[in-house]
C-alpha cells in the first residue's frame, strides 16, 4: 500500500522496494545463468563452418546482446529503487530530527 506526503504525492513503501530488489535479483541471476550458457553455445559454435553455424552464431550473439540490454536495463531499475528508498529514509530522518529538536 503506497503511503502519501503532505502534498499527495505517493511514497515509497520500503519492504516493498526491499521485494521488488530482490526480484529483480533474481531475474538478473537467471539472465547472467543464460548469458553463460549462450557464451558456451557460442564458444563450441566457433569450431564449426558453414550456414547452419553461421545462423546459430547470428541467433547467439542477438540473443546475448539482447540480454546484455536487459542485464543493464534491471540494474539501472535497482539503482533507482535503492535511491528513492535511500532519499525518502533520508526524508524521515530529518523529519524526526525536526520534530524531536522542537519538542
């Protein structure tokens, strides 16, 4: 459930965030897994000739460029969700700072 600041805008929830981390961690682990293995299939692929090896190296490296782009594009969502939750605890930090300072 999203939790609202004073003018409505939606906060994060950080056990959430800390859920959806750990998602995409996961996601990346399977991606890195597969990228192994494409790497392997390219590597043994080298050794032979023609148009079938010739298409399985093609398939194989868009395939892994492919996967590369998503390797990035998981780490950069990571990053943001572990800024906005490292800013709103930054946040309620100097609220507490604030109210404790004024009491």
């Amino acid at each position: 459930m999203p939790y609202y600041d004073e003018s409505g805008k939606i906060m994060i929830d950080e056990d959430a965030a800390m859920v959806d981390i750990s998602t995409l961690q996961s996601a990346k682990d399977e991606l890195e897994t597969a990228k192994n293995e494409i790497t392997e299939i390219i590597g043994k692929n080298s050794a032979f000739t023609g148009v079938v090896a010739d298409t399985i190296s093609q398939s194989s490296e868009g395939v892994l460029k492919r996967i590369n782009d998503e390797l990035e594009r998981i780490e950069s969502l990571k990053k943001t969700i572990e800024l906005t939750v490292n800013k709103y605890k930054e946040i309620d930090r100097q609220m507490k700072q604030r109210i404790e300072s004024s009491i």
